[in-house]
C-alpha cells in the first residue's frame, strides 16, 4: 500500500496530467480550460465520483496568493511597454473605476435579489469586480476571433491591473464588517496605502530585478530562475508587510522589468510561463475540491440572476462610465464589456469571507464560484460572433500579430 505522501503525488500528478490533455479538448470546444479544470477537481471531489473529501479554505487561500503572486509577475513579465504606454489611462481606469462601479452596481443588486445587507452585497459585487485574461484569449485563440490590437493590449492590461483593486476593496469591506467601528477616513488611508506603497515598491523592485541580471554573472544557467523566483516572492512579501498591495507590486515589477531588455529574457520568460501554466492548474483544480457542487444547487436560481445582471448590465455600464472620456468607439467598448470574463481571482477572494468568519460566508463563496463558472460558460464561446456583430474589423497589418499573439499556449495572466 502506498503512504499518504506516495498517494498524494500519486493523485496530485494524475489529476495535472488529466487536466493537461483537456487543453486540447478546450481549444476545439471554444470554452477556456479553467473550467474544464474547475471540472476536474469537482468530479474528484466528496461530492463527485472521486470522493476526495476536501475543505480547508485557508490552505485554497494560501495557494491562491502564492499562485496569483507568480501568474501576475508572468503577466507583467509577458506585456511590452512599448504596446501598454497607449493604452495606460485607458487600463488604469478600467482597472480602478470601472471595478468600482462594478462593485456597487452588484452591491445594490445582490442586497435586493438576495437580502443581503448592502455591505455584504457590496462584499460580493467587490469580490467579483476583477476580469481574467487567460479565460479570455484561450477563448480567443481557440475560436480564432480577430479583433485590433489596441484592444488586445487594453484587455491584457485591465485584466493584469485589476486584481489589486479587487482585493483591496474586498480586504477594506471584510474589516468593516467584522469592526463597524472602522471610520471612512481608516478605509481611504488603508486603500491608499495599499496602492501607493505597492506601486513605489513594485517600480523600485522591478528595476533592481532588470539590474541584478545584468550585473550578476553566474555560471550556472539554471540558477537565474531560481534568482527571479526568490525576487517575486520577496516582492510581494517586503510590500504586503508594509501594508502595500502585493499583487500590485509583483505584477509592476515583471512590466518595469521587460520595459528594456536584459540578460537571459528569453530562458526566464520561457521558465515563468510554465511556473504561471503549473499555478493556474494547480490553483482551478483546489477550486474544485473546494466546491461542494450539493450546496450551488439553492443558489443556481440566484446566481444565474446575479450573473447575468453582471454580463448585462453592470460590466457595460462601469466600462462606458471607465472610458467615457477616452476616444475609443462606442462599439468598441461594448466589446471590452463582454470581454470582462471572472476566473479564479473572485473564487480566490470569495475564501477571505469564509476565514473572517462572516455570517454569509458560505453562501457568498458559492455564489461566487458559481458566478466565475458561468460567467465564461455564457460570455466566452459567442467572442467571434459579437466581434463580428459589432463588425470591429482588424487591419491587414495586424492579422500576422494576431494569428501569434493569440494562440491558447500563450494566454496566461489571470
């Protein structure tokens, strides 16, 4: 008989190799393969047919930080500079406004449909305000849909600078709901804190992380990687530490540090895509064990409505309040406000709840998850044919860099 450690590699490594080959099943479907591997992990779960008997949201928690630590630095590390500085107001304001807006415009909803209190709702519209890349051009790649780059470049930067956001927004509710003593003026200093400090950290480390490359000169090739690894993971500790956003601060620090070229890009992009491919399934299959497919049945009803509310209506009004004052189309932005699909972010932050100890924390975690499930479920196979309905075509030049850019090996930042 094999020990427990023996049998959970045994069923760890199985359940990766399995979700690896459903890629390719994904890409035919048209539908991203975090749900394929949310799937796996809910069929060999207690509920499912592998009867894994598994709860421990702290640990899911744990994982999730580590995993979007290093899926978010892949992301910046992924993004050119040079392809970000055209959009950069237009991505910050998504990214900050718009999950704004979104929060609320949930908040209000959640509180009528489920008679939440409007700071629960507003917990959950916060936990679910923050978009997810990899669901989006795995879609994209899949279904090969065409759309300009500039868009392209807008989406990935929204999506890889809006988590912070999220996770602010839902850290400063859960501590005014556990202490309703805390002041308006305690909430602010805490958001600006967050995002002034995990900013000045993640520029200053991000230079020194392009630097140290340059100027170390190590014999061992395999080590550099090893190097990079400790620097993020560092990153985002001496930030959080300070009580500055991590998240914010690590993916900062993979842009600042592609922002000029330097020594061994090709081997640390190449080594940080596989890290961000080994998280990201990593991360969906605890998701799954996590779930209890028994307890989503009650809230089917109610999360179809609050899903839909947020594909429909609350995600078009925040990206036309977002970008109100930008140039950009109106048929445009009514592209990027489909392409706002949720992935493992909210169901990560839907765990923050369950660990405070909140009241409806359960429900909130549930509602969630089945919110991210059916948000790419619904939104992601029609892409092409609202492109095409909406008839954003792509320049001549363009299409070559899509064909690329676009392809489902490539889409990695959630």
């Amino acid at each position: 008989m094999p020990s427990s450690i023996e049998l959970l590699f045994i069923v760890f490594s199985g359940l990766v190799i399995l979700s690896i080959l459903t890629i390719k099943i994904s890409s035919r479907l048209g539908i991203p393969s975090l749900v394929l591997f949310v799937g796996i992990g809910m069929l060999a779960g207690s509920d499912g047919i592998g009867h894994i008997y598994f709860d421990n949201p702290a640990l899911v928690q744990s994982l999730g930080v580590i995993a979007l630590t290093l899926i978010l630095f892949a992301g910046g590390l992924d993004t050119e500079w040079s392809a970000v500085r055209p959009v950069l107001w237009k991505g910050l304001s998504l990214s900050t406004i718009g999950v704004f807006v979104t929060a609320v415009l949930v908040g209000l909803f959640v509180s009528w449909v489920q008679g939440f209190t409007f700071l629960e709702g507003l917990l959950l519209g916060a936990i679910v305000s923050s978009t997810d890349a990899a669901a989006v051009f795995m879609v994209l790649g899949a279904r090969q849909a065409k759309f300009p780059r500039s868009l392209k470049q807008l989406l990935e930067l929204e999506s890889g600078s809006n988590d912070p956001m999220a996770v602010v927004l839902t850290v400063a509710l859960i501590q005014l709901l556990t202490n309703p003593a805390t002041s308006v003026g305690e909430l602010a200093s805490f958001f600006v804190t967050q995002m002034v400090v995990g900013a000045v950290f993640g520029i200053v480390m991000g230079e020194i992380m392009r630097r140290s490359f340059n100027a170390i000169n190590l014999e061992l090739e395999g080590i550099y990687p090893v190097l990079s690894l400790a620097l993020v993971l560092l990153t985002y500790g001496l930030t959080a530490s300070l009580n500055g956003s991590g998240f914010l601060a690590v993916y900062l620090a993979g842009l600042i540090m592609r922002r000029q070229r330097f020594a061994h890009l090709q081997s640390l992009f190449r080594f940080h895509d596989g890290v961000a491919w080994l998280m990201q399934i990593t991360m969906f299959l605890m998701l799954g064990l996590q779930v209890f497919p028994t307890r989503l049945a009650p809230i089917a009803w109610t999360g179809l409505l609050i899903s839909l509310f947020l594909i429909f209506i609350a995600r078009p009004l925040s990206v036309y309040a977002a970008l109100a004052a930008s140039r950009l189309p109106l048929r445009e932005q009514t592209l990027v406000a489909w392409i706002g699909l949720r992935g493992a972010v909210p169901i990560i932050l839907a765990t923050f709840p369950v660990l405070a100890g909140l009241k409806q924390a359960d429900t909130i975690f549930h509602l969630v998850f089945f919110i991210a499930l059916t948000s790419v479920v619904l939104q992601g196979p029609p892409i092409p044919f609202i492109t095409r309905i909406l008839k954003i075509d792509v320049p001549p030049s363009e299409e070559t860099h899509n064909k690329l850019s676009l392809q489902p090996d490539e889409a990695q930042v959630l």
